[in-house]
C-alpha cells in the first residue's frame, strides 16, 4: 500500500539530513523507505549539489589567425578547374527497378500527384468515379478516376477509351473510394507514359476486373446503407416529436 506524508513528515527528513544525517540513517531510524525520502527531498533541491562551472575553452577570446585558402575566390578566380565541370551526375538517368517504381508510385498517391487531391469546397457535389480500358501511344492501360465533367471532356479524342463501368456520388466518397481502391489493388499498378495525366491511376489490362467492380459496388452500396438508415433514423425522430409514428 503507497503511504501518504505529511508536510511535517518532509520537514523532519530535511532538517535532520541537513543536520548531517544520512538518507540510510534517516531510514532506518524513521522506518521509511530510503527512495521515498530521496525522492522527497530531491523535489525541494536539497540533495542536488550546486551547480559547478564548467572548463573555459583554452582558445577563448583568442584568435587563430587561420584564413580559408579560397575565401573571396569565385568562379575563374579558383587555381584549378572542377574535375567534373561539363559532366552529368553518374547516377542520372539510370533505370529503376520495380521495387523503386512502387515505391515512388506509393509517394505520388500519397501526396495527390498533379494536384487532384479532396476538393473541400466541392464536397457534397455530385462526382463521378471511372474505371475504363485506355490506349495511350499504343499502350493498353486499365485506369480509374474521377471527373466533375464527362469522359469525353476529360480524355483527348487521339485516346481510345473502353468504359467499364461509371459510378456517381457525392465528391467526398468518391475521393475516399479512389484512394481505398489504389490501396487495395496496388499490385496490379503501373506508371503510364510519361506525357499522359493521371499516369499514377494506371494498372496492368489484365486486371481482376470483376474483383475490381464488386469492391467498389459494395462500397457504394454501403454508403448508401448508411444514408438511408440516417435518414429512417431522423424521420423516426421527427415522428416522436409529433407523437406520431410513420408506418413501415
């Protein structure tokens, strides 16, 4: 059981250490334990011993006299010219292997790539959620996203699009839905070209497309679970207020 001292209890354990007896002394004689009398009298500094200066550096208020061998020197005025003046960096340009690519793939969704992050002013408009076959410079790509606009707008004409499937929701779910879905099947992705925008929402054509469409109608239906059950729940609501009851 924690034991409970008094004020006068750390009054007497201070004025007899003070008197020159030890934390072991006071211990036994009082029958308190040693680390409660330590602890006690360390919170009003009495066991701390005072404060020490330190060592003055030995080249304090001295100076050296040393002066860097290239201060004031700029550009030409250097003895010798850059062994690697004219040169590109080694490391440019190399190819990465798939681990870096995922990985940098991971860092571009994570921070909204090109911008197209949660538009918080167009939260509750309706949205559109896309999953399409493409042809970008004769590259086949399955790709997802999201457009306030039409399809059509959103693609250049030069692209051939295959629609899969469209969904509409309101633009907060349907952010969340496109970054839950990356998530899920981030092993199927792939950068697109270079040139196309939305490169970062690319996966292989030979995706599991029929997993890919049941994991976002279950969430859209979800989601609208949830609206209607609210909306019962506030209508009922309304109901006892009026000592009414709607009939199901």
């Amino acid at each position: 059981m924690r034991s409970v001292y008094t004020e006068l209890d750390i009054k007497i354990w201070s004025q007899l250490y003070c008197e020159g007896w030890t934390l072991e002394q006071i211990s036994e004689f009082l029958k308190v334990p040693k680390s409660s009398i330590r602890k006690r009298l360390k919170g009003l500094d009495i066991l701390r011993p005072p404060q020490q200066k330190g060592r003055s550096p030995w080249n304090k208020g001295k100076k050296t006299g040393q002066i860097p061998w290239n201060r004031g020197l700029k550009g030409d005025d250097y003895p010798y010219e850059s062994p690697n003046k004219g040169k590109t960096s080694p490391f440019k340009n190399i190819p990465r292997d798939q681990k870096v690519k995922d990985k940098i793939s991971k860092g571009l969704r994570e921070t909204n790539y090109n911008g197209y992050g949660f538009y918080e002013s167009r939260a509750e408009e309706i949205d559109t959620l896309y999953l399409v076959y493409l042809t970008v410079n004769n590259t086949r790509l399955l790709k997802i996203g999201r457009t306030f606009y039409s399809l059509s707008r959103r693609f250049p004409s030069s692209y051939l699009i295959k629609p899969i499937k469209i969904w509409y929701a309101k633009h907060k779910v349907v952010y969340s839905l496109e970054q839950l879905f990356l998530k899920r099947f981030d092993g199927y992705q792939i950068f697109g070209p270079k040139t196309f925008l939305g490169r970062t929402e690319c996966f292989t054509y030979n995706s599991p497309i029929d997993e890919m469409v049941e994991f976002i109608d279950l969430y859209i239906s979800l989601i609208h679970m949830t609206i209607s059950s609210q909306a019962k729940s506030t209508l009922l609501e309304g109901s006892e207020t009026t000592g009414e009851v709607e009939p199901s």
